[in-house]
C-alpha cells in the first residue's frame, strides 16, 4: 500500500510536470505560499513533533496553493515541507514521511482538479468575485477542502487498519476535537484562499496566525502523549490513576455505582520469550484497541503494568459491569494479531484472565477498588486462568464477606452470573 501510493505520487508529480505551463502569476504565487510553509515549520521547528499520527494546521496555506495554482504546485509543496520536517524537526521512518506527503499531496492534487473542472461552471466563469459570485466561490473552496479532508483520512485510515486491524482511529479522525480543529483549519485556509486570490503577498499576513496556531497546536500534542502510553495508546499509569481518582470520588460523594477492573494476559511472557518482543508490543496494542472498542468514550481505560489494563466504568451497576468484564474475556482470544514486521510469524491468540471491583454505592477509595480487583484477579489466575472474578458490595460502605467470586455462566465457564458480598 504504501510502496503503490508513493509510485502513484511520483508518477502523479511527473504527469503533472509535463502538462504545465511556466507562467509568472502562477511562479509568484507559489513563491509565497511556499515561503509561508518553509517559515512557518522553521519557526514552529523548537516545539517538536510528537511520534504516531499528528495534525497540524498546514492546510491554511496549502488550500490557496491547491485552489488557485495547477496540481503540480501542491504535489511540490506538500513534498517539500515533508523533506524539510523530516530534515529540520524530527528524523521519522523515511516511507512514513514518504507515505504522507503522497497521501495529502494526491487528496489535495485531486480537489485541485475537480475545482478547476467545477469553476467555469459558477455565474461570471469563476474567481472570486464579489457579492453572490463570492460567497459561491468560497462555497467551492470549501468543498475542496473537504474533500481533502476527506480522502486524507480514508487513505491513512487504509494503512493504519492493514498494519493493525484493532487499531481505534476515532479520537484522531472523528473525535469532537478533530472536527472543531478541521473546521477552524478549514475556514482559516479559505479566508488565506480569497486573499491570495486579490493579492498573493497580502498573504503574508496569516503568518503570525499560523505559527500561533502551530505551535499551540503542537504543544497540546507533545502533553498529550506524555499522558499515553507509547505502546498501547491508553493512558499510562500516573495519568490513569489521577483520573480515575476523580471519578471515585464523584461517585462516592453522589453514591452511584461504579466498578473497577484488572485484565491481565495470560501467559504473556511466553509471547515475548518464543516470538519476540515486536510480537509482544503487537499483542498489546491490540487487546489494548480492543478493550477500548468495546467500552464507552467515558470509561477510563489505562495500561498500569506489563501486561496489565486497568478500566473504570462510571455509572454502572454491578451486573452490567460483570457484563462488559466477561464479555471481554470473550471476545479477546479471537482477535487476529498482525504480524509485527513483513515476513515474521504473527503472534497466536491470547487469553485474559480479569478481576472485577464493583459497588453499588460503597465509599471505597481507587486504592480499596484496586486492592479488591487485584485479589479478584489473582483468584481468576490461581483458578486456571481465562476467567472473571468479581468482589461485589451492594450497599454502601459494606465491609462483610468480600472473597472473589467466579462469574458463572449457564454453560458453567463465565457469563454473567453475579454474587455480591
């Protein structure tokens, strides 16, 4: 996939070399909108660049460049900043940079033609204009936009699910930030688009703008991955036990319910020691990318050891919860883990084994939830593994009989049975 884009890119560079014409408007423009790029990501280079996927705020110079110039000049604009953050930010794998330049510069060279097929056709045979003749065009810039948008997130959407099937791209794509952050891109980008149709070096003035909004963009990136764990994509340790402490004590101060799990692998060491550690971070990312799939966006879901997650469900009674902890326990063994590198053997199916801390209403502290999950778990370890055990209060405050019980399912091997101390 990537090595068929990157072709398609450098061949889609070469077609559109040979079809355009050198003309001096079109040279002055580029001119600008390249400087503005090159400017921008040299000055907004110190604050960094965090690794995986990133968003950036590029597009408000790279639309005028799509919109108003022929293809060809944002295929070269796109591969120019890519080789200049790779060269002056941060030193990435070579085809990731590669792969991306080919999939923004082949979205955005797409909505580039179909504008310019799609322009003649508005009232005063295109340009800005004015009056009705403007807002229509801008309605046309918007369009190209979103179409980028929207090819852009379909093609690394296609790599990142062939390299991890499990892998969760709704925060990054879909989430509430990314679309507010999109659209603010989006509208930024068009108001640099009408501008620059008047007068490229007017332009210019977005540059303060832009550098702003990169770098502020940038630093809530590098916060955020110092809350989330590299290998999994969940919150780490520190991070998820401060916000499920918060949780807790909502809970305890408007005694509703909540619950507490331990999921643990089973026999992971044995991952790691026969297939590698490559396989072994594999194994990870996707319990970790199922787990996050099968609870909802307010549950607390964090990596808190080696191969131990730990999750927090808010308002939930406790035979929903032994619900979600065993269906869990059911789904995991049938994901299919990718292998970790091209030729490797792919890592086999795992187990979990999972303990289950819920109340009703108990004033019990994140540490007393953690204590129970963790005795919960080492009774579903010491029973053979692959299993739920639970420790269930229903009344507040209760302090009584508090030994781990098994879920016991009408077929005898999990479900969704309670028994609650």
């Amino acid at each position: 996939m990537i090595a068929t884009l990157s072709a398609v890119y450098c061949a889609a560079i070469g077609a559109a070399a040979a079809v355009t014409p050198l003309r001096t408007g079109d040279l002055r423009l580029f001119a600008v909108t390249m400087t503005c790029t090159v400017v921008s990501t040299e000055l907004t280079r110190r604050v960094g660049e965090p690794t995986g996927m990133t968003r950036d705020v590029y597009a408000i110079f790279d639309l005028p460049a799509a919109v108003l110039l022929p293809p060809l000049y944002i295929l070269l604009q796109i591969g120019v900043r890519q080789i200049l953050s790779q060269a002056r930010v941060r030193h990435g794998t070579p085809h990731r940079r590669v792969y991306s330049a080919a999939v923004v510069g082949l979205a955005y060279a797409s909505a580039s033609v179909l504008v310019r097929a799609a322009e003649p056709l508005l009232p005063g045979g295109g340009g800005p204009g004015s009056g009705t003749q403007a807002v229509l065009w801008t309605v046309l810039v918007a369009g190209c936009g979103v179409m980028r948008i929207m090819l852009n997130d379909w093609l690394i959407a296609v790599a990142v699910r062939g390299a991890n099937p499990q892998a969760s791209l709704r925060p990054i794509m879909i989430g509430t930030e990314a679309q507010v952050g999109d659209a603010a891109e989006l509208c930024l980008g068009m108001l640099a688009t009408f501008t620059a149709a008047h007068s490229a070096l007017v332009m210019l003035y977005a540059l303060p703008l832009v550098i702003w909004q990169q770098r502020s963009v940038k630093h809530k990136q590098l916060v955020d991955a110092a809350r989330i764990d590299r290998k999994t994509g969940l919150l780490n340790d520190p991070t998820w036990r401060s916000e499920a402490a918060d949780e807790v004590a909502r809970a305890a101060r408007t005694r509703t319910p909540l619950a507490v799990a331990i999921l643990d692998i089973d026999h992971f060491k044995r991952v790691n020691d026969t297939y590698g550690h490559g396989a072994g971070d594999a194994v990870l990312a996707a319990v970790a990318a199922t787990t996050m799939g099968a609870l909802r966006d307010g549950d607390v879901i964090g990596r808190i050891g080696g191969e131990e997650f730990a999750f927090l469900l808010p308002y939930t009674e406790i035979p929903e919860a032994l619900t979600v902890a065993e269906r869990l326990r059911q789904v995991i063994p049938r994901i299919t883990v990718p292998a970790p590198s091209p030729g490797a053997p792919a890592p086999p199916s795992v187990t979990v084994s999972i303990g289950v801390a819920a109340a009703a209403a108990a004033t019990w502290s994140l540490e007393e939830f953690l204590r129970l999950a963790d005795t919960a778990l080492y009774a579903a370890k010491g029973n053979g593994r692959n299993r739920v055990f639970a420790i269930t209060a229903s009344t507040a405050g209760a302090s009584g009989d508090l030994r781990p019980r098994p879920i016991i399912s009408p077929g005898g091997t999990g479900g969704n049975g309670s028994a609650a101390a």
